[in-house]
C-alpha cells in the first residue's frame, strides 16, 4: 500500500542518484547484498544486545537501499533481471527475519518478557507467510498482491516500535509487534480469499 502509494514521486526523486551510482560501478544486485549483509548483521547485533535506539537506526540506513536497488537495475544496460529479483525478495525475508530474531534473542535473555517472544515468534511466522502464499499463488497463475500489511508497512512498523523502545517507551515493541502480527493475519485471510475465488 506504502509502497505504491508513493513509488512514482520516490523512484523520480532517486532516479539522478542512481545514474550516479551507476557512474560509479555500483550495481543493483551489489548494492542489495550489501544493504541485506548490513541489516542483518547490524539487527542480530545490536538487537540482541538491547541496543534498540542505534540498532533502529543503522538497519534504517542499510534498508534504504531498497529504495535504490529496483531503480537502479532498471536504469543499467541489462535492465531488471530474474536472477536479481530472487535476490532482492530472497534477502528481504532474511533481513525481516533477522530483525524478528534479534529480538527474539533479547527478549528471551529477559526472561520476564515471555509475552514479547510470542509476539516477535508470529510476525516471524506471519511475515514469511505472507511473501509465500503470493509466490505460490502467481506460481498459479493467480494474481496475489493484495493485502493490508505488505512488507514496507510491516518493516516501518517494526522499526517504528523498536527505536521507541531504545527511547524509553517500554510498550512501544510490545504495541509493535502486536499491530504487525495482526495486520500480518489479516493479510494471510485477504491473500487465502483471492487464492480461494481465483
């Protein structure tokens, strides 16, 4: 939803940066690996070590190279490949998954915050569930795009509640988590529904 709603005016903003980037050698798929390797890295990291608030805000800079990455393999000679797409969406998951585990992690280090690993468990559950019912569907033949948490609302609202957290607010993840857990669930249904009449 996020993501559509603001593609046009964000890929007309990026589009000199990436002619830029291509100037410089930097590729589509390049720019991907390194922006997953830091974001996963940075979040088992700094998550796990309850360094919510610079945690929140190093996987924010390296996820922002999703913005680029899409744009900038349309913009090179040979254009948006197949093998650059898997990519793309296969590291998306680890990255978001990472996410979830680094908090797993710390939550679980916790001990009392035994409700805080349920929540981070299903938006795990759900948020691989979500990616896999659209591939198996278009896999199908079908159309599957819709729903009210794709991945751009669920990581914003992650990350949303995470850098709360290191600012003190204590209900902020737990609030988070449960907001993503259940947008996610709802998505499931929505996509299960299209599946289902298509």
């Amino acid at each position: 939803m996020i993501a559509n709603r603001f593609k046009a005016p964000v890929t007309a903003f990026i589009t000199p940066i990436c002619k830029a980037m291509l100037s410089v050698g930097i590729t589509a798929n390049g720019l991907t690996v390194v922006g997953a390797l830091g974001g996963v890295l940075s979040a088992l990291f700094f998550f796990s070590q309850g360094e919510f608030f610079i945690g929140t805000l190093v996987v924010s800079l390296f996820a922002l190279s999703d913005l680029f990455d899409g744009t900038l393999a349309r913009l090179s000679q040979q254009g948006s490949t197949k093998w650059g797409a898997l990519i793309d969406s296969t590291l998306d998951r680890i990255t978001d998954a990472a996410i979830c585990a680094g908090i797993l992690v710390y939550a679980y280090s916790e001990g009392e915050m035994s409700f805080t690993v349920y929540l981070a468990l299903t938006a795990l559950i759900t948020g691989s569930l979500i990616p896999y019912i659209r591939a198996r569907a278009e896999s199908l033949g079908i159309e599957c795009s819709v729903g009210i948490a794709e991945r751009a609302e669920r990581l914003i609202g992650l990350l949303v509640g995470t850098g709360l957290y290191g600012l003190g607010i204590s209900w902020a993840l737990d609030i988070a988590l449960g907001v993503i857990a259940i947008l996610s669930i709802i998505t499931i249904v929505q996509r299960l529904i299209v599946v289902k009449r298509g």
